[in-house]
C-alpha cells in the first residue's frame, strides 16, 4: 500500500478553495438584486410611514404628535408640503401626502444608532424635529 503524499493534499485542499472561491462569486451575484430590492422596500416602507403619520395629523387637533424610531439604516429622508422622499443606497422612494403646509425637513439616518422623528401639529402646518 501506498500512502497519499502531502502533494495529493495540497492539491485537493487548493482545488476546494477555487471551487468554493467561484461558488462564492457566483452566489454573490445572483444576491445582488435581492439586496437592491431589500433596499428599495426599505425606503418604500420609510416613506410610507411617515406619509401616513403626516395623512393622520392633518385632521388632528393641534398639539398632537407622532413619534417614530426609523430602522437602522443608512439613508437620507427629505419631506416637504407635498410628498415623502427616502433615499437608502441608489434607490429612492417617493410617497405623497395631502398636501398641507408641512415645514419642509431633511433627515440622514444611519445604520449604527436609530433616528426618532417627532411629527407635531401646530396650528397651521405640521413641524418635523428629529435627532
């Protein structure tokens, strides 16, 4: 009986790490457009929710206040009299409100602590504070 040299070996254990190397490569890129549309919903959910706190303080009695803890996550959120705007990566979400006068804000989140955002009616318009 012969016994395997080490030679054998080597080349086994170098020919797995090629293997798992293109297996890794390969498996990278088909999870590129999973995590682009994981971004995306990200942004969308953002947006949708602030719109909707917007929507349910037009009609409420000045004084009343949302607040809200974002996700951690890195983005930028701009909000204006019209429409909710989140960007996270390249993707950008737009969701409009009603319109009412709203104190136009900008926001950045990002993805090492949360971002509470404080929606307060006032008489005539909503104001947005965040930290």
């Amino acid at each position: 009986m012969h016994g395997v040299s080490y030679i054998t070996y080597a080349f086994i254990v170098i020919a797995a790490l090629i293997v798992t190397l293109v297996w890794l490569r390969f498996f990278s890129t088909l999870a590129s457009p999973i995590v682009g549309a994981e971004v995306k919903s990200s942004a969308n959910f953002i947006a949708l929710q602030l719109a909707t706190y917007i929507n349910s303080l037009v009609p409420a009695r000045e004084g009343q206040e949302f607040t809200t803890t974002l996700p951690k996550t890195n983005c930028s959120i701009y909000i204006d009299e019209y429409d909710v705007s989140v960007k996270a990566k390249d993707k950008t979400a737009t969701i409009p409100h009603l319109v009412f006068p709203v104190e136009a804000y900008s926001l950045q989140c990002n993805s090492e602590r949360e971002v509470r955002v404080r929606l307060i009616r006032e008489k005539d318009k909503i104001v947005v504070i965040g930290d």
